[in-house]
C-alpha cells in the first residue's frame, strides 16, 4: 500500500471511482508535470451532499465538510489519471468557488475545510496557493466547487 493511501485509510477516507464526465469536460489534464483537475463538486455516489448557499442555506461546518468532500472527488480524479497519489510531489495551487447569499464574506472559513484536508493526506507538500472566491450561485446549486492544480513527479 502506498504512503498516500494508508494515510487515507487512517483518516477513515476511501476514494470514489470516477464516472465519465456528462458533459464535454476531462476530470483532470496534465501538461509537463502539473495535473489540473475540473471544478468538482460535493457528490457522494452521484448525489450533492448539500445544496444551497453560505449564508442563508447553509452554516459555516457543513461548507467545510462540503469543502472536504469536493476534495475527496479532487483526490479521486487525480488519482484516476496518475495511477499512483504517492506521485504527487506537491499541491501547488487550489482555486475555490462558494455558493454564498448576499454579505456572506467568510469564504477563507469555508475553504478551510477542502485546505485542512490536503495537509492531512500530503503533510507540508499540500499547502498550497489558494484563492477562495464568492459567486451568486454555481451549477446544481452545490455550495462549493474545487479546481487543484498538482505536480507530479514521473
């Protein structure tokens, strides 16, 4: 077992297979040694695990624990395309999206969640560059979705 999937398997994680994608997308892309993954969302088998916004919908926690499954999905993608998580050498940067009501503005609280998440599994090679960013609202109306941007080692 790789040093990446027993930690998974220490935090209770098991990764989901990766379904083809239903629109014209790839779930991850790679040029060079950098795996970009889509915006994924906080589906467990097929089904958001909440729906709505920050804000108004939604508390704090349940965007973190959103936030950690979009992760999860990430996680699964790229393990999907490299084969091997023990290949990645570090995350470098995480681009997120919240689905927030009007004045919500604590977006960095939210995507501590999907942050937090990537250290436990990657130690110091998963602290990444971040951005956190509100939106009106996001496909399906899930409250978060996550692109990552991870190199990988060949």
């Amino acid at each position: 077992m790789s040093k990446i999937e027993a930690r998974l398997q220490k935090l209770g994680i098991t990764l989901p297979e990766v379904g083809e994608p239903k629109f014209a997308y790839l779930p991850a892309n790679q040029t060079g040694n950098l795996v970009y993954t889509s915006g994924h969302d906080c589906r467990i088998n097929g089904v958001l695990m909440y729906e709505g916004k920050l804000g108004t919908d939604l508390t704090i926690e349940q965007g973190q624990e959103a936030a950690r499954q979009v992760i999860i999905n990430c996680l699964a993608a790229l393990k999907a395309h490299v084969g091997d998580l023990d290949r990645v050498v570090k995350v470098v940067k995480m681009l997120a999206f919240v689905n927030s009501a009007p004045g919500f503005a604590d977006q960095p609280y939210v995507i501590n969640g999907a942050s937090n998440l990537l250290i436990d599994v990657f130690g110091e090679s998963g602290r990444h560059a971040r951005s956190a960013i509100g939106t009106s609202d996001l496909p399906f109306h899930t409250p978060v979705e996550i692109e990552l941007i991870v190199e990988v080692r060949d």
